[in-house]
C-alpha cells in the first residue's frame, strides 16, 4: 500500500510539473505574439486601449492617484527589482526553504530580463497622458510582470486559496494603477500579466522536485502532497 501511494504521489508530482510547464509556456507565448501584434499593428493603439485610456482621463480621484503613485514605488526601481526579490529570498532561506528562495530569484530575475528584451524589441510609444518617469518601451509592462511574477511564485510556494486571491488582487491593482498613470495602455498590463505568470510557472516546473524535498507538509492547489520525512521509522 505505502508503495501504491508513493507511485501516485510520483504521478501526480509529475503531472503537476507538466501541467505548469505547459501553462507557462503558452502565457509566455501569447505575450510574445501580442507583442508581435502590436509592433505589427503599429499606430494608433488597439480601441480597447483607446477607451480604457480615455475613461481614465475623466475619472480624475486623488485617493486612486496616491494609490497608483505608491504602486508605481512599489512595484519596480531598487525596491521591487532589489528589496522584494532579496529580502524574500532571506526570509525562504532562513526558514528552511533555500530551493524555494532560489526559485523566487531567479524567477524575479527571469522576468525582468525577459521584461526589457521585449520592451527594446517592441518599442512601443507610452500614452501622451503619462505623469510619470518611466523606462524605454511600454510593452510589456515592467511593473505588472513583476507583480505577476511575485504574486504566482508566492502561490506556489505557499499554495494556500487566500494566498492566490491576495496573488490576483495585486496584480489586478498594479495594471489598475499603470493605466490610472497613463504610463501604460491596458494591452501592456495584459501582456506583461502573461509573461510574468509564464516565467513564474516555467521556472516553477524545474524547481518543483527540489522544493518538494523542502520539509513543509501541505497540499496545493496545484500539484501533489508535500511530504515530510517519517524519521521515527528510520
């Protein structure tokens, strides 16, 4: 019987690494071909964005401002490409979960390198409306890639309902506050979503077996049962 149930643990570990692997391709995919898309597509931007844009414009709230301006501190420069990724990394490590804190960097990492090859391919022009500094590039946005990237790798991590809600709610928020910033059409917050869940999701299925040896007994909402070691038997 336990051989029984540790071949169904095997397959469903499996299944689950195969499952996020191909998840994530497709959404790292679909980025890139609406990227293609829009470089393609060239001037002006898609109706959608147009509307999404103009509807901003007239829904003028200095509460959303402050909040859009704190996420636009939170969500990228020194504190969210350094701070978040390192101090993250420092707390996994230091609680006994070191593959856990490689796979948060690296995905961290990943995404932004993959954030700025895209924004130098594509290069497509920022709303006139924009208040704020930003990079080079509007697709795919920086920010909420990175917020995409954080939001699904934590919900690996720690695969608990409330912490994928938390996970989507941010991430919704800061596309929300790049559009209420004019520094990005709602495209760009689309694209980069799909590509920070994708690169999260990928690197997820390659560090899967190592952070299941990782002694944190629970089950997720993706994938099979963490174990921890029975000792008393050895």
């Amino acid at each position: 019987m336990a051989g029984n149930a540790e071949t169904t643990d095997s397959k469903d570990a499996r299944t689950s690494r195969v499952t996020m692997l191909l998840v994530g391709l497709v959404l790292i995919g679909a980025s890139i071909a609406l990227g293609v898309w829009i470089y393609l597509h060239g001037d002006p931007p898609f109706a959608l964005d147009v509307w999404w844009n103009a509807l901003i414009v007239q829904s003028s709230s200095d509460f959303l401002l402050g909040l859009s301006y704190v996420m636009n501190w939170l969500g990228a420069g020194w504190f969210g490409v350094l701070v978040v990724p390192i101090a993250t990394g420092g707390i996994l490590v230091a609680v006994g979960r070191p593959w856990s804190a490689l796979y948060f960097v690296t995905a961290s990492a990943a995404s932004a390198g993959a954030v700025q090859i895209m924004k130098h391919t594509f290069g497509r022009a920022r709303p006139e409306e924009i208040i704020v500094m930003t990079d080079v590039g509007s697709y795919p946005s920086g920010h909420v890639s990175n917020a995409a990237t954080v939001a699904v790798a934590l919900a690996v991590i720690f695969p608990r309902l409330w912490v994928a809600l938390v996970a989507v709610a941010w991430v919704a928020l800061m596309a929300f506050s790049r559009t209420y910033l004019h520094a990005h059409w709602l495209s760009d917050t689309v694209g980069g979503a799909a590509l920070g869940a994708g690169v999260s999701l990928v690197l997820a299925a390659a560090f899967a077996a190592f952070m299941e040896r990782e002694p944190l007994p629970q089950r997720g909402w993706i994938g099979a049962a963490r174990r921890v070691p029975d000792r008393s038997l050895e």
